[in-house]
C-alpha cells in the first residue's frame, strides 16, 4: 500500500495551527489531525466538499489518523460522497480517492469555520457555540420541544 499523506489545504495552514494545541497557542484540539477530522465532519454536516488546493508543507501520515480513531471517519466519509462500497477497498487507488475526499470535506468545513470564527479570541468557546447552534436547528427542523429553556427558567 502506499504511503498516501492527508494534506492540510494551503490557506488554511495557519488556521490549522491556531486550532491546534501548543506552546504558544490554546487551541481546542490536542493534533492537527484532530482539526482536521472535526473540519472534515463540519464540511459533510454542511453537505460542502471542495476541491483541495494542494501545496501543504507537512502533509500528515495516515497512521496519525489512525491512531487518534479518525480511520473510521475517513472511511464513513468516503462511503458517503461516493455511495459505492468499492471506495472501502485495500488498494492504492481506493486509498487515494478515500483520502481525496477526506481532504475536500475538511477544506470545505475549515473554509466554514474561519468565517465564522473570525474575529474569535477563544476557538474552543466558539466552536462549542456553534455546535449548540447546529443542535438547535436540528431541534427545531424534527419538532423536537427543547426543554432547557423550560429549566432554565
């Protein structure tokens, strides 16, 4: 099998680092495959996939995101797009189109999230939020009654 590296799209590099935790930054992510995956998930909520600018410096190795239990993501995800089971397949080709997809649904959600996180001083807070707001429309559109405003009274 090849050594297929998931690449962090060019504009967002710098993005991606502030996202992830470090000496010099909070970010609310442990890796930046962590960032990574949460943006990849963040694009199909959103049904968004774009085409991913290559030119990352440092590309990730698969075995990063197979660690941190991002493999199956990257697997649902590429099912998904592509509706073919095929796409599950041990082969390089199949490899490539997973991690090609992958790396278009984290484009699109990291495109989403720094326009909405822009101006944001705490990514964590922000994100938080806008998982709350997602939760709520999801509410919402099934009918659901939400009770915590019953609660908070």
């Amino acid at each position: 099998m090849a050594d297929r590296r998931i690449n962090v799209p060019k504009k967002h590099e710098d993005f991606v680092q502030k996202l992830t935790r470090s000496a010099t930054t909070t970010g609310p992510f442990e890796t930046q495959a962590d960032a990574i995956a949460f943006a990849a998930a963040w694009g199909a909520r959103h049904s968004s996939w774009t085409e991913i600018e290559i030119g990352t410096r440092d590309p990730i190795r698969p075995e990063v995101f197979t660690r941190g239990g991002h493999d199956t993501l990257i697997h649902l995800l590429a099912f998904h797009k592509t509706k073919d089971v095929k796409v599950l397949a041990s082969t390089d080709e199949m490899e490539e189109a997973r991690a090609s997809v992958f790396e278009g649904y984290a484009q699109a959600g990291l495109d989403h999230l720094e326009l909405r996180l822009r101006g944001e001083v705490d990514y964590t807070e922000a994100i938080l939020t806008q998982i709350k707001m997602e939760a709520t429309k999801d509410d919402e559109r099934e009918g659901n009654i939400d009770i915590r405003n019953l609660l908070t009274g």
